[in-house]
C-alpha cells in the first residue's frame, strides 16, 4: 500500500526520483570502493 503512494509521489515529482536513483548510484559506487579497499587491505595483511 505505501508503495502504490509512494509511486505516485515520484510520478509528481520526477525530478525528486531522478536525485533518488543518482544518490543509490552513488551509494552504490561508495560501498563498491569500500569492499575494494577491504580486500586490498586483507590481502595485504596475508602477505605481511
């Protein structure tokens, strides 16, 4: 039931979802580099 709202919300507001879809792009892109970061540090400590 909320989603039904909150689709029509968006569709009022196109511009709201664009900024929506960018900052989950964005937060996508983050927790990727951070995962990267994770992995390289581990590696680096099996190497150590």
């Amino acid at each position: 039931m909320k989603r039904l709202m909150r689709q029509q919300g968006d569709e009022l507001k196109p511009e709201r979802s664009e900024g929506i879809k960018l900052m989950r792009m964005k937060e996508q892109k983050v927790s990727i580099r951070n995962k990267q970061l994770v992995e390289k540090k581990r590696i680096q400590k099996v190497k150590g």
